[in-house]
C-alpha cells in the first residue's frame, strides 16, 4: 500500500542521510586532517559543503522516488479503477449518467457488483445484473444493517457485510449521502489504497447535490405553467430584434438551460454614434435568478446617463442589494461603442472576458477585455474607472455567458482553453454577425458530443462596419 511504501521511503532515506554523514565524518574528515597543507577551516567548509550536497541529493531522489509510488498506487494498480471511476463521476449530472459509468467502470472494467438505494423512501435506484445484487436477502440485510439514520461517509464492508476498520479485511466499501446508499462489493477491495476513499466519497456528493439542483429545476420548468409564463416575461425584457444602428452589425443567441435564465444582454443607442452594449450573468439558476434579471435589464433602461457607466454599475449594485436575497449577484460587461471616436468605453465585472478580433496582417487577432471591476449586488464595490479599446473598420466584438467557454468535451476539457476555440472565432470574424454567432453555436453543440447542456448559452456580437 502507498502509506507502507512512503513509511519504508522515509525511513531508508533518513538511514542512507545517517551513513553518508557518518561516512564523511569518519573518513573524509581524517583523511583531510593529516594533510598539513589543508587548514581546519578549509577541512570544516569542504565537509559542510559536502554534506549540503549530499542532503540535496537524497531529498530530490526522496521526493521522485514518493512521487513515482503515488503514481504507480493510483494509476497502475487497483486503485486506478475507482480513479477512472472518481474522473468520469466528474462530468455525471443526471442519474442515467451515473448509472452508465458504473457499468462501464465498476462493473465490467472491474468486476464489482453495485447497489444504489435510496433509504429515505425505501427503494432501489440500480443494482447490478448478477445473483448477489439481485437477491431479496442481500437487500433485507443491507436495510436491516444501514438504516435512513446512518451517518453521512464512507465505509468498508467484510465478508459478512458488516462495517470493518481493517481494510485488508474488506470485501467492498459503501457511501452515504444525504439518504443515498451506494454498496460497492469487490473481491479485491484491500487492493485499493485507503487514500482514495474520501477523494471518491467528495466527488459522490459532489455528483448528489448536481442531480439534486438539475432535477428539481427542471421538474418545476416543465410542470409549471407559471414558470412557463414567467419564461415568456423574462423573454420580454430581451431584444426581440437587433436595432439597426449606423457602422454596426448586431447579432445575439440565448438558449437557457431550463425555462427560465439569469444570463441577459440588450443594446442600448444612446447617439447617432454611440452605442451601450451589455451582457451578463446571474448567480444561481431559477426565479430568484430571473427576477433580478430583470430588475438589472430594466434599471439600466431607466437610467438617463447612460454614457455614465461607472453610475450605471453602482445603480445595479443598490437594486440588487435592496431585494435582501443575499446570495445573488451578477458578473456583466457593459461597454460603449463609439463609432466616430472608433473606441470601446467598457467596465467588465468578472464576466467572462469578452473579446475584441481584429483584423492585422498575419490575420486576425484576439485582443480580450479584461475584468476592471469585482462582481456586483453582494460584496461592496469600490470606485471603477472604465477601460478603453481602439476599435477598426471590420473588428468583431465578442461577448458570452460561460455556458459557451466552459463548454466541456468528454475528456473536461473546456472549450475556451482549446486552439479549435479560437481558431473558430478567428476564422469566423470575417464573416456578418448572424453567420459568426452560427459558427459558435455549432461549436459548442459539437464539442458536447450533442449532449445536454449543463448551464445557459448566451451571446452578443457586434462588429464595426463601412
């Protein structure tokens, strides 16, 4: 096991530290004492020199040889199962996921037999195809045994499927979650190293709480025929259209995880040449998220000074602040396009960096408006001085919500920190706004293989033009 290797390490390092400085002590020492042309000094700083070097030698041998023993405990031997198994639950956020990755992992890769209860009402969610899992006894005892009561945590299993503390006596483990019961019998259970229990037992209830909040958001969306009509208003708050505005194309898409989003964009004209873009994102998924939604969209509708951002931030802040919900909050990025000046005016609060793609002579280029300012409506937020960008005839800003960046392939990837991320928004900027957000949004569809989507998809590109 990985502790008795690192236990066994530690001591022969410490053993072979003790043999080379007594080794120095004893012979070098000596040897170099009864050579009259080397002084005391030289003697003493030659051997510390010598025993420094020595020190750094075996603690860099140490650390590698500790590093290769981790490795090899969680990839090479049994124990990379339930690692594989800890990397997909990662990426589980329905059940039908979940259950997929057991028999992909657990049980044909490893072999395990799995059951998965719910013992708050009393039934079973999954178990394996096979005679001891599917037995109405192995069911009785593990009811009789592990009732609603038992505490939150993970455990391991002996023969008889009582709970042990000596894990090279364990025959299978189980988890306990907020009521859900996960059995896991394995022959080889003492194989895995203890160590990956608790980083197992994390991502399981990291996975409980996911399903939890999907679930019952998504219940209430379709069932619902208010959250149906509060989805319509929501809607309403949103350009149905792009305004036509002079020397700028406009183009937005909005595709809200459930019914209802906290994500929001609009476009404000505030001159002949002056434009007021904004797009945001509210913390949290649901009602509390779409009514301060709307309540950002339609406080900064009312204000006058709209060429006044920095007041503009502030009024946000205030309304958001006075509905006393306190764990909502809003990452946005307001900015100005000034088509005479040629120039962006913008402060960006913690949203994802929205982005300018210019056009210059080795191609395009991606120049990223960076966050000036802390999210708002939650902590207090200081005085912000706007930021400003020179814009060109052909650039394309960029804005999104982080449904788009943080987009994830199969592997976790997340499609913002791929070159096919901006290798696609350099190749589409040459292209009219509708075609440029069409391009993104098959990106995205693709790279999540197709799949659901875990969070709101919202866009806005606007480029300068003749």
């Amino acid at each position: 096991m990985y502790k008795t290797k690192k236990r066994v390490t530690d001591v022969l390092s410490g053993v072979v530290v003790v043999a080379l400085i007594l080794f120095l002590a004893l012979s070098v020492i000596p040897s170099m004492s009864v050579r009259q042309n080397y002084s005391p000094k030289f003697t003493w700083i030659t051997v510390s020199a010598l025993i420094i070097s020595v020190l750094l030698v075996v603690y860099r041998i140490h650390t590698n040889v500790l590093a290769r023993q981790k490795h090899d405990a969680l990839f090479k031997t049994k124990t990379s199962l339930l690692e594989t198994f800890i990397e997909k639950l990662k990426f589980c956020y329905s059940y039908d996921d979940f259950y997929n990755i057991i028999g992909d992992v657990l049980e044909v890769q490893g072999d395990c037999s799995v059951i998965f209860l719910n013992r708050t009402k009393n039934y079973v969610l999954y178990n394996s195809p096979d005679r001891l899992t599917s037995s109405k006894t192995m069911i009785d005892t593990l009811e009789m045994s592990y009732d609603e009561r038992w505490k939150d945590g993970f455990y391991l299993m002996g023969e008889n499927y009582g709970v042990v503390a000596d894990y090279r006596k364990s025959r299978g483990f189980f988890m306990v979650c907020q009521g859900l019961h996960l059995y896991v019998f394995c022959q080889y259970t003492q194989l895995f190293d203890p160590e990956i229990y608790r980083e197992l037992f994390d991502e399981y209830c990291n996975f409980r709480k996911r399903t939890a909040t999907i679930s019952d958001l998504s219940e209430i969306a379709s069932l619902s025929q208010e959250w149906q009509q509060l989805a319509a208003t929501q809607r309403s708050f949103l350009p149905h259209t792009m305004p036509k505005i002079d020397h700028l194309e406009l183009a937005a898409y909005f595709r809200p995880l459930i019914n209802v989003s906290g994500d929001y964009y609009s476009v404000l004209p505030i001159s002949k040449s002056k434009t007021l873009l904004m797009l945001g994102d509210v913390s949290g998924k649901g009602l509390a998220a779409a009514l301060v939604m709307g309540l950002v969209m339609n406080t900064v509708k009312i204000l006058e000074d709209k060429d006044d951002l920095p007041a503009m931030i502030k009024a946000v802040d205030t309304a958001i602040k006075g509905m006393h919900l306190q764990d909502k909050y809003t990452v946005l990025f307001i900015g100005i396009v000034d088509t005479l000046k040629m120039t962006i005016r913008y402060i960006n609060a913690s949203m994802s960096d929205p982005l300018i793609i210019t056009k210059s002579p080795s191609g395009y280029r991606i120049k990223p408006l960076t966050s000036n300012c802390s999210v708002v409506g939650i902590i207090d937020v200081p005085d912000v001085k706007p930021d400003e960008a020179k814009l060109f005839r052909g650039d394309v800003i960029f804005m999104s919500s982080d449904g788009v960046s943080e987009v994830m392939d199969e592997q976790g990837v997340e499609l913002g920190d791929t070159e096919l991320y901006h290798e696609t928004i350099t190749k589409s900027a040459a292209k009219h706004p509708e075609e440029f957000v069409d391009d993104v949004v098959n990106l995205v569809m693709n790279y999540n293989g197709n799949k659901k989507l875990h969070d709101d998809v919202t866009m806005m590109v606007a480029k300068v033009v003749e």
